[in-house]
C-alpha cells in the first residue's frame, strides 16, 4: 500500500493526511515559537510541514525576521528540512545610498573585516556584496552585517576568500 504524503497547512485550511495528528502539532509548535519570538512578525508567515520538512512562505518586513524564522524551525527536534521562502515585503522605503552608507559603517566597526576590501553596492534594497576578505568567517561575518542592516530585502554574497601575502 502507497503511503499518502502527510501534508497540513497552517492558517489557511488542513489538508487530509493519515498522520494528521502529529503534523498539526508540529505546525502548531513552530507557529508558537514563531509567535513568541520577540524579534519575528508571524503574522504572515505560512507554514507547510511534509515528513520532516518544513517550508514557510507568505512575508514578513525585514531580511533578519526571514533568517530568524528559519533559525527558529531548525532548533525543533525531528526537522530535517526547511525551505524558506518567505517574500520580504519592506513597511517602509529606505533610500540605497543610506542602506550603503549603513553597512560601510558597520563594516568599518568590525575588527575582522577590512571594509576597504569590500565594495557595497545597494539597487532596490538588493546589496550585492564583491570584494576580497581573508577568511570564511570574514566573509560570514560581512554577509550577516549587510543581512541585518535596514532597509535590505536581498543580499548577493559575492565575496573572494584571499589570503594577504605577509611582506
């Protein structure tokens, strides 16, 4: 006999599934979390949950509040999947040139980074990220500052890992 997938929706209507049960819980429990996390507006966000997988959909207004939410299911014992793709739907419209300006300045204010050797370019809220650092936690850690900053709806990550020559 073919196992019938176990799919449910939150917020919208259940779809039928043979272990209903602890697919509602499992929504139920990422919902709360979501609900009681204090950085993190729930109220659009869509869950779906498959075996295993969770896949969250519908916006929320910040690029942090998307990477928080998925942090957030991760932490849940049993998930072995996320899909993420929450929309990031802005409340409010910052200017390019000041997200820029804001993510030169926090660049500047890490001890790791070399802001020097990144150049930022913000178009529509998409920063797009290019330049050389010299490690991977380098990098990680210009990606999360351009993440987190105001304004961001995208960031494209197209840093270069090189080691500085010494001399």
């Amino acid at each position: 006999m073919k196992r019938q997938r176990s799919v449910c929706l939150w917020r919208k209507k259940l779809v039928f599934s043979p272990d209903y049960a602890v697919v509602t819980y499992c929504i139920i429990w990422v919902q709360s979390l979501l609900e009681w996390h204090p950085n993190i507006d729930s109220t659009d966000i869509i869950i779906f949950a498959d075996n295993g997988h969770v896949t969250l959909e519908g916006a929320v207004k910040t690029c942090w509040e998307k990477m928080s939410a998925e942090d957030v299911v991760a932490t849940l014992s049993g998930v072995i999947g996320i899909t993420n793709v929450l929309a990031v739907v802005p409340s409010e419209t910052i200017d390019d040139q000041i997200i820029a300006n804001d993510i030169i300045t926090a660049l500047d204010r890490n001890a790791m980074i070399d802001a020097g050797d990144v150049d930022v370019r913000a178009e529509n809220g998409i920063i797009a990220l290019t330049g050389s650092v010299s490690s991977s936690a380098t990098q990680r850690a210009a990606y999360t500052i351009a993440w987190y900053t105001r304004g961001v709806h995208d960031v494209r990550n197209n840093l270069v890992i090189e080691k500085k020559k010494e001399g």
